[in-house]
C-alpha cells in the first residue's frame, strides 16, 4: 500500500469516527402546593451540585412562574436525574414533579 493510500484510509477512518453531539435535554421542576421551598432548593444543591444563590434562583421560578430549568444534559444524564428527584421526593413525602424537554 502506498502513502497516498494510507493517508486516504486513514482520513476516511477519521472521518467515520467524527460523530454528531448528542441531544442535550433540559430538566425541569414542576410547581406545586405542597412541596416546600427549602427541599427544592436542598434537591437543587444535591442532585444539581447548584450553590446555594443558584438553587434559590431556580426554586424562585418554579413558584413565581411554575416551571425552572434545573440545568441541560444529555437524554441519560437528564432521565437519571429526574428519576433521582422524584424517588427523594415520595421518600419524603412530597409531590415534587420533575420532567425533560430537549432543547
């Protein structure tokens, strides 16, 4: 084989190992009656390693607005997290609903 081809085979291997990024997918806290602020801002802080000034902005607009984006990670990453808010939540009994949206 010469050169030629072997820098022709090794581009289109490189080629072929370029893949496209992953869809990212926000996760969203849902608003409700019962759920108190300070669990959403403690599962802010835990489950989306947010500060305590970050955590607060968000709780904030799941009250005022019914809806705050906890952060954007890949499908995995965001279904992971959900599922992680929503057992810690019935484990203390409240009703704190979690979904994804891709972006």
């Amino acid at each position: 084989m010469t050169t030629k081809n072997i820098n022709r085979t090794e581009s289109s291997i490189e080629d072929k190992q370029q893949t496209d990024e992953p869809p990212l997918f926000e996760v969203l806290l849902h608003n409700d009656d019962y759920t108190t602020m300070d669990f959403v801002v403690a599962v802010l802080q835990t489950v989306f390693a947010k500060n305590e000034e970050q955590a607060t902005d968000i709780m904030l607009n799941v009250h005022k607005k019914g809806v705050g984006i906890a952060g954007v990670y890949i499908r995995d990453v965001a279904e992971t997290k959900v599922a992680i808010v929503h057992d810690w939540a019935r484990q203390e009994g409240h009703p704190l609903r979690c979904s994804t949206r891709k972006v």
